[in-house]
C-alpha cells in the first residue's frame, strides 16, 4: 500500500513499470544517472507545497524562513563542491533545468539581438547555444538572438580553436558559449578565454555533461577562465534533474551577482522548485565527499574501457577514444545508422541514443549512437564489467547488420512484429 497506489493506480503502475525498466536495463545514455535515494526523499518532500518568489530574505510570500535556509544551505554547498571562493563567486541555485538556466545566463549576459557563437548541434554543441537550421530559428537562444554555430576541425574532430578566433573575428559576438552534449574530448578554456578577450565577448561555460567529473577535480577548470559557469544537475553530477548558474562577482562594475538573479527570476522564471532545491543541495553534499571523486575517476575509466573495447571489435570513435564519460560512436563505416542500433538496443535492454556524428550529411539521420558510463558506474560496474557491456553493444551492431541485409526476408518481418509490439502498432524496425 502507499497513498498513490490507492488514490492512483494507474500512475503508480506506469511508475513501477519504469522502475524496473531502470532496474533490469542497462543505461547508457550519456545524459543520465541514478540520482541517490536520499536525494529523491528530498525531491518528493512537502518543500513543493511553498512558494518562495525572490531570492533569500527577499520574497515576495511570507513563511519562507526555512526555504531561506535551505537555498542559502543549496548554495554553500554548491560553492564548496566546486571547490570556489564565495567572495569571487556567487550562485543561483533556482533553474528549473539546464535550457532555463542558459537562457536566464543568456538574457543575463547579452540584449535581444545582440549576437553569440556557441558549438554547431551536428558537431556536439547543444540546442540552447544558438541551434537553428536553413529553414527555422529553432531555439530561444536563436529566435532571441543572432548566433553563428562554430565547428570541429575535420581532420581531428577537435574543437578548431583557430577557426573559431579567426570567426568571432569577423563575427564579432558578444558572448562565446563553450561546452557540449556530445563532445568526447576536455576544453582549452585558456584559449577561447583569449579569443573572448580579443573580441570583448563574455566567455560563458556549459558544463551540464561533465560537472560531476569538473566538480571532481578530473577535468579542466572552467571556473579559472570562465566569467559564467551553467550547468544541469542530474548528469555526471548525479542529483535531481535542474540547472544551476555560477557567476563571477569580482568583475568591476559588472554586477553579473543581479543580473543573473534579475534573468532567473522574474525574467525568465516564477516561483522556485523548493523540492528540487532541496535535492540539489543533498546531491552537491554528496559531490563534495572523496568517494565522489572515486566515483568520478571511474566513470573516466570506464568510458576508456568501453571505447577500447569496441576500438578492439573494429569498430571507429570520434576522436578515436574519451577524455570523460562519453563515447560517440561513428556507425557509418559499417553502414549503419544510430535509429537502427537504438531499436535493436532497446530490445535487449541496453539504453542508448542516436546522435549525429562528425561530417553527418543530415542531423535528421544520424550516422552515430553517444554511450555514457556515469549509470553504469553508479551500479558500481568496473572496467572489467563496461567490457562485457561492450561486448553486448558488439553484438547489438552485428544483429542489426544482420537484420538490414536480411531486409524483406521472413527473420526481418518477424523482427519488426516483435518491434512493433513494443512500439504500439506504428513503427517497426524496416521504417527507421
Ligand atoms: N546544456 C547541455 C550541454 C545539455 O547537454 C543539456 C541537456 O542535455 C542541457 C543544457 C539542457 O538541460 P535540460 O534538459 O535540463 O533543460
């Protein structure tokens, strides 16, 4: 019995479901991880029946004295687990989520119309960095702005410093976004902070995918170059899903400390999600101990172990192997697309994504799938276990090789009846 299995069995059933979809499968889509358990309690608590508009000590409700408490806690925390000096940074622990907190930073930082660069989608880069298309202003972050996508260098699928200095040249943006969502290498923040300088741009970081393994010490620091830092909180830094944005306040007469608050709330957002803050503030506790740092290595380690793995079956890597958690795996030598990989993947269990990969001719039909490791490692899986995954992943591809060439045969019919089932009578594998 519990309150929702009697008021609602519908939804506790689609719940429990779920639950052991998570418990059964195996999750590597780079995006995602098992938040702790103490961090749900937190996100499922009676702190969602407040409402607290305004910042600490500054709302526009009464009866907030322990939500202050609570968002001054979430952000101690945060500052500590990130390892900054609270008189050169602050933070806003608010975002509703990842898209949220960038285009508060965004609306923060620069003025309708004014015009930023930011990573191409195709080469890695996210949607809120200015994604747009020859037919559509796709994003906030494009509608609201002009971007100018920069891009990989073709001959080693790495971030082409060069080319993005000697653009932001011509283009003069006024803000530079680094940071990805499909990107397997680590930023020279050094480098873009000299061209932000030269073109008088802010130099804004994203770090959604890897903050567990920046706030780790594993990666290169953003914050030593950076003037603001945005980042999700349920990737690599394992807490419930929402957005923190950090800015510097020791830039003369700057004040990003309240444009950034004034860009959250009331520009861009209402009340807080007290709940979620809540959670954040037990994950960023659990970011702060020594075993997340373990638990950060190792999820590099893993990443390497299931890149050379599948380096070993034959197969090919952007940029032939990881820095962090992610792998993207080019699938166009074989002849294969990401759709196709997916599906067979999500019937034996294995949660993967589609994603474009370098040189992909069209985004709408990605040539690669992205892997991740930071679930995985959360159940506590090894070098030695990825490598078995890896394996599996092996012989995913190599079912789907065979289903292809057996297209129109009876083996492929009986396939796309099994994948139909699955998929409510629509779509089945031949489609994809
Ligand atoms: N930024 C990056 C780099 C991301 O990869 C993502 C999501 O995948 C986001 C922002 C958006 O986060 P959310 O889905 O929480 O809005």
């Amino acid at each position: 019995y519990t309150p929702l299995a009697e008021l609602d069995p519908e939804v506790k059933n689609i719940i429990d479901k779920e639950t052991w979809r998570q418990f059964t499968g195996l999750e590597l889509i780079a995006s995602e991880n098992l938040t702790s358990l103490a961090a749900m309690e937190a996100n499922g608590s009676i702190l969602t029946n407040k409402y607290s508009e305004g910042l600490p000590n500054a709302r526009y409700y009464g009866g907030n004295e322990y939500i202050d408490e609570l968002e001054i806690l979430c952000r101690k925390r945060a500052l500590e687990a990130f390892n900054l000096d609270p008189a050169k940074w602050g933070v806003n622990v608010q975002p509703y989520s990842g898209s949220t907190a960038n285009f508060a930073a965004l609306t923060a930082l620069i003025q309708p119309q004014d015009r930023l660069m930011g990573l191409g989608l195709p080469d890695g880069g996210h949607l809120t960095h200015g994604y747009y298309t020859a037919k559509k202003k796709m994003t906030a972050s494009s509608i609201y702005f002009q971007s100018f996508p920069y891009a990989l260098n073709p001959g080693t699928d790495l971030i082409d410093y060069p080319g993005l200095a000697a653009q932001a040249k011509i283009f003069k943006p006024k803000l530079i976004i680094c940071g990805a969502s499909a990107y397997p290498r680590d930023w020279d923040y050094a480098t873009l902070k000299k061209t932000a300088e030269k073109e008088g741009a802010w130099l804004m970081a994203d770090i959604a995918h890897t903050s567990g393994l920046v706030a780790a010490q594993t990666l290169n620091n953003p914050f030593e170059y950076c003037d603001v830092v945005t980042t999700t909180t349920h990737k690599t830094l394992r807490g419930p899903r929402a957005g923190l944005i950090f800015f510097r306040k020791d830039i003369k007469d700057a004040d990003l400390e309240k444009r950034v608050n004034d860009a959250v709330f009331p520009a861009c957002q209402g009340g807080p999600h007290n709940n979620t803050i809540a959670a954040v503030a037990t994950a960023l506790l659990q970011a702060a101990q020594p075993s997340f740092r373990d638990y950060a290595k190792q999820v590099i380690a893993n990443a390497r172990a299931l890149a050379d793995t599948l380096v070993g079956h034959g197969y090919k890597l952007q940029t032939n192997g990881t820095d962090n958690h992610l792998v993207l795996w080019d699938l166009r030598p074989i002849g294969l697309t990401g759709s196709k990989v997916e599906k067979v993947c999500d019937l034996m269990g294995i949660t993967i994504n589609k994603n474009a990969v370098s040189g992909d001719a069209s985004a709408q039909v990605p040539g690669g799938i992205r892997l991740g490791t930071s679930a995985l490692t959360s159940r506590n899986m090894l070098e030695s276990d990825v490598k078995v995954v890896g394996d599996f992943l092996h012989r995913a591809v190599q079912l789907a090789l065979l289903l292809q060439k057996e297209a129109g045969s009876k083996m492929l019919k009986d396939f796309v009846r099994v994948a139909t089932v699955q998929e409510d009578g629509k779509q089945g594998f031949a489609k994809v």
